[in-house]
C-alpha cells in the first residue's frame, strides 16, 4: 500500500514487516464547510472549542516516532477535526458518549453546550466521511493480517489536565500517560512493553480518565490477531493548555513511542 490521501484521512506506509498502525484520529483542526455550516459557534467560540477537543500535536508526535522507530509502523492519520465526525465513536445507539451530545457527529461542545441543533441530521456527515474513513482503517488491518498475521493498533491521544464538563468518567486519576485496553484485544504482554516504554513520564494508568482501544468493527471481539491500545498523554506532559504550542515533552514521548513500537514489533 502506497501513501494513500483523501479528503477524510492519510496512510502512510511502513516497513512491509511491521504488524503495527499508528492511528491519530483527533490531531486535525480542519474542518470543511459542508460540516461547517451546520455549526452554531461564531468563528471565535469555535476556535476555543478546538483549543479544548483536539488532541493537538499527536500527528507530529507519531511521526516522529515513526522515523525514529527501527521497524517503521504505518500510520493511519485523520485529516479532519473530529468535530466533523469522530470515527472512533460507535455510529448507533451502542455509543455511550450520545448522553453529552457526542456520538458519531457531535450535537454538544465540551462544556455542553450546543454545538449543532439537538435534532440535528448527521446521517450526511456519517455517510461522507465516517463510512469512507471506517473501511480505509478495516482494510488497513485486514492488509496487515494478511502481510505478517498479526496488526496493532496503537491509538495516539492526547487529554487535558484538568477534567472538562463532558467527561463522563472523568473523576478518576488523570496519570501522565493513561493506557486504554480492550479485554479481547489488548494483551498483557503489550501492556507491560508500553508500561516499560512510557515509565519515566512519572507514572502510567489504566483505563482512566479515558478507556478502551480502537479496533475496527469488523474485527471488533471477532479476531485475537488484532491487538489494541490506546496511549492518552496528560498534554500538560508536552504542550501549553489549551490548543498551546508544543514544548520539550513531545520529544522525549516520540521517543517513547518509537521503543512500544520496536517492542512490538520485535526490532
């Protein structure tokens, strides 16, 4: 698979060995006017809502470890703001985040407030953007069992310090990295490799504030040959809050996450 681009996402390849994808859903700002116009913020409180939503700088923060890694991973980046759509969210009534007003395209900002119309149609944006970026990912693993019988999944996320309104399991500790697992799909010696890869960040979580891993649906509890985790960085660890530029850290968890990778994949 060659470097793949479209209006929704990028793949970017890596050594034909390696079983792991980097994927950075939330890094982007971008926000396109057929998703635009049906959002009620003035250019200004939209500016501030991205500040506080997007994961800002995990695109860069991928890359680099990608170069620095022994065995490149793929990367599959999204292009756009998840404002847009939020392709990790399930796309019908099993997503839990509907009660904040953020399922597939969110209705609701970060402190609640109203984003879109509550009766808002998002059918459009889902079936443009969400389904399109959905199948790339799918195929993207599928490619990776086929290639070497084995992917990973490692989402890089980022979160803020102090917990925002729409959290909803946010009153639990907020470490410097927090590792999110999936019982089928996350196993144990994947989370010891990222234990050992992030340890001088003083100190990795578990599944809080935020939990789960990314793994697309059709592979979802479906297939043990694919394994998940998601690395949430604490951004006061690497950047100015909120929407700041990036500081030192970003360098040292490049780092990081070029020695999961090289764990991982066996390098």
């Amino acid at each position: 698979m060659n470097d793949q681009s479209s209006a929704s996402f990028r793949i970017l390849p890596g050594a034909a060995e390696s079983p792991v994808i980097l994927h950075v859903p939330h890094s982007s700002r971008v926000i396109p006017a057929d998703a635009r116009r049906d959002i009620l913020l003035d250019d200004a409180s939209l500016e501030r809502e991205l500040d506080h939503i997007t994961d800002s700088h995990t695109a860069e923060i991928a890359a680099a470890a990608a170069t620095a890694s022994v065995r490149a991973p793929w990367q599959f980046v999204n292009q756009l703001s998840r404002l847009v759509v939020d392709p990790e969210r399930f796309p019908d009534q099993r997503e839990e985040m509907l009660a904040v007003g953020m399922g597939a395209v969110y209705t609701r900002t970060t402190h609640r407030e109203e984003l879109r119309l509550a009766d808002h149609d998002g059918k459009p944006l889902v079936e443009r953007y969400f389904h399109p970026y959905a199948e790339a990912m799918t195929a993207a693993v599928s490619e990776r069992l086929a290639a070497v019988g084995r992917a990973v999944v490692i989402d890089v996320h980022s979160y803020p310090t102090k917990r925002l309104p729409y959290e909803l399991h946010g009153d639990g500790p907020r470490p410097p990295v927090c590792l999110g697992t999936d019982a089928f799909h996350t196993p144990a010696d994947l989370l010891a490799h990222a234990g050992r890869a992030f340890a001088g960040f003083g100190g990795t979580g578990f599944n809080s504030p935020f939990a789960g891993a990314y793994v697309p649906l059709r592979h979802f509890g479906q297939d043990p040959r694919v394994g998940a985790l998601m690395i949430e960085i604490r951004r006061d660890v690497y950047m100015s809050e909120p929407g700041g530029p990036a500081g030192p850290g970003l360098t040292a968890l490049s780092g990081a996450l070029a020695r999961l990778v090289d764990a991982v994949s066996g390098s």
